[in-house]
C-alpha cells in the first residue's frame, strides 16, 4: 500500500478514498429524498440503502449495520473522511502522536480476543469475540467526536447498545457504575510502560449513562471492522463526552458499587473529571471549550465552530444530570 504524507498525518491514496466518496453521495442524496424534494423515488432509494448498507473502504472485512432507529443516533453532518479517522487518532498505548496511532497499531493481535465481564452481576462471562459480535443487530450510527483537545470529527461506527449486553448479565442492585479496562500489553503496544498514563488505560461510566441507548459498544466504522488505531476489536463511543471517556480495545467490563478511577482523572484531578460531559461553558483550565475545529474540513486558520452543550445530544441525555452542578462534576 502506498502512502502520502500531508499536514503531518498519513494520508492514503485517492484510489482508496473513492468509496466513501460515494458513501457520501449517497448520504447527500437520502438527505435530499428526506426533504421530500425527491418522493417518488423514495421507496425505491430507502430499499437500496437497507441492502447496500455502508459503503466500504475496502481495507478491512466488512462489517454491516442496519441505520439505527435510537432517537439522535445519525447526525447528517458531513462525514469525516477515511483517512482522517484512521490518520489523526488518540491512543496513547502507541505513541502521543497524532499520526503514531496508525503508524505503529499493527501489531496489535486482535484475535483470539475475549472480553471478560465481572463484579456485581449474577451472570458473570468471558465472552469470545464472536459471540459479542452475534449478541446484538449491528447498527450504523453516525455521530460527532469532540476531543477534549478541541477538535471533532463525524464518524459512521458500527455497533450496537451496550445496554444490550448489560441485560444479558444481570447486574446486582449494588451495580452502580461500570469500570471498562482496555488492554495493557508491553509485547505490542510500544508506549504501555512510559509515563504518561497509568496502564492499563481505564474508563467509566454511572449504571444510568451506560445503560442510555446512544452509550454504543463498536465493533466498526465505515461498514469494516475497526482498524487497529480506532480501537479494534472493540471499543466505547459515547456521543455526549470527550472522547478519552471512550476506552479502545476493551478487555473487561466490570460492574462495581463505587465510583472507578479513570485514566485521566488519576493522572490530572483538576483537569479531567469523572463525568467529562462536553460542556462549551466549563472551561479547561488551560484553554476555552466554547468551539472546535472539525477534523479533514475546517483548516488551521478556519474560524472555529461552536461546540453544543453535551456535544449536541442534549435533548437525548440532559435529563440524566438534572440537577447536578456540571461546574462542580466537570
Ligand atoms: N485505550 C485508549 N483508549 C482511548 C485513548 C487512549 O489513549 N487509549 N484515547 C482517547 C481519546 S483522548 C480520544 S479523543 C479517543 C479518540 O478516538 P479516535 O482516535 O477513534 O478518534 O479515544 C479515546 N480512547
Ligand atoms: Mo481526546
């Protein structure tokens, strides 16, 4: 594969690009059959879509979901292009550049792979990979990613609820947060060991937040399977938070009474907090949260965008902090 270097990150050829290319036009012209502008040929372009799914980038296996019907699920913004999503990544595991991620992630072994469930629940289960990608329907979402660094991209994963495997296991009543522990090994990710971060890598969320629709465990982008520096084989995308509380390449989910540690908040207390919701009107302490710069289309000099109260999906999850004093639970 040939690859050309551009604004610091790889970029792939053109040639590759071309699929989602068409994804796009294809989105641009559902959006146009919503308006109505275009109804006759609705039925006939709404059944096309259900069978074509998403178009692939033909790098990786394909990996199908069904355009999901959870209220705030697709966004039709612009999609952020393929090479960006793979190019431009956080996962500190394989280096804290931008471009690292894709340059060093294929060593990562991404089967056999098993994700263990434990803690208060009453059905407690290494489950194999295969059985975690038959356990649900696989539905395409498409939703913004804001970094807590001040860019955002829009990206089609494909997954499902993790809502959906949390009603397989039964959590207990004393289940109140779930912890998500990613893996942690030396022999294949180059930077476990360096100082940054305490290893492994470790997320969580209130029993509530998890088990809310839009809480999506992914297993793909782009209709393939995830390509090792998104988070392969599977990882946490939740819409509404900065994107470190969406842990990649998750190996154990467990169900606890108290409030887990995070990765980011044991390394900056005052600077990442448990709850981490987007939030324009909280400030980091060393930089202002109020705009953003999306990722493949605004250019270093663009005027930033705003960025939304929880990223835009107030009207889906506000009601979970209602109440809470979001200055004090940043
Ligand atoms: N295991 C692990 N998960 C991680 C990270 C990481 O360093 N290690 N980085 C987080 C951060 S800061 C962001 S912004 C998102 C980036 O996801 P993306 O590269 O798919 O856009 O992954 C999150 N998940
Ligand atoms: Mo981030």
């Amino acid at each position: 594969m040939h690859f050309l270097k551009n604004r610091g990150f790889v970029h792939s050829h053109a040639s590759e690009i071309t699929p989602v290319a068409a994804y796009e036009r294809r989105r641009d012209m559902l959006k146009l059959l919503a308006t109505g502008a275009a109804g006759a040929t609705l039925a006939a372009w709404a059944g096309r879509d259900a069978l074509a799914q998403v178009a692939r980038p033909n790098k990786l296996a394909a990996l199908a979901g069904a355009r999901s019907a959870v209220a705030g699920a697709v966004t039709m913004e612009k999609l952020t292009p393929y090479v960006d999503v793979t190019g431009y990544n956080n996962f500190y595991e394989f280096g804290t550049d931008k471009s690292d991620p894709a340059q060093n992630a294929h060593t990562l072994k991404t089967r056999p792979w098993t994700v263990t469930i434990e803690g208060e629940v009453k059905k407690p289960k290494v489950f194999d990979l295969d059985e975690l990608l038959k356990l649900a329907p696989m539905e395409e979402r498409i939703y913004r990613l804001r970094c807590v660094e001040g860019w955002s991209m829009v990206i089609p994963w494909v997954g499902y609820s993790l809502s959906e495997l949390i009603k397989k296991v039964e959590p207990t009543g004393n289940a109140k947060y779930v912890e998500f522990v990613t893996l942690a090994d030396p022999k294949t990710m180059p930077f476990v060991g360096s100082r940054v971060l305490e290893w492994p890598y470790v997320e969580g969320l209130r029993m509530d937040e998890a088990m809310h629709p839009l809480s999506l465990l992914s297993f793909g982008l782009y209709g393939e399977v995830l390509p090792n520096q998104s988070g392969a084989p599977v990882r946490m995308v939740l819409p509404w938070k900065y994107g470190f509380k969406s842990g990649k390449s998750i190996v154990k989910i467990r169900f606890v009474e108290k409030e887990p540690g995070t990765a980011w908040n044991k390394a900056a207390k005052n600077e990442y907090g448990f709850y981490s919701n987007v939030n324009p009107n909280v400030d980091h302490p060393r930089w202002s949260q109020a705009t953003e710069r999306r990722i493949g289309e605004d250019g270093l000099f663009a005027k930033k965008r705003p960025t939304l109260m929880f990223n835009g999906y107030e009207a889906q999850v506000g009601q979970l902090y209602a109440g809470m004093d979001l200055k004090k639970n940043y």
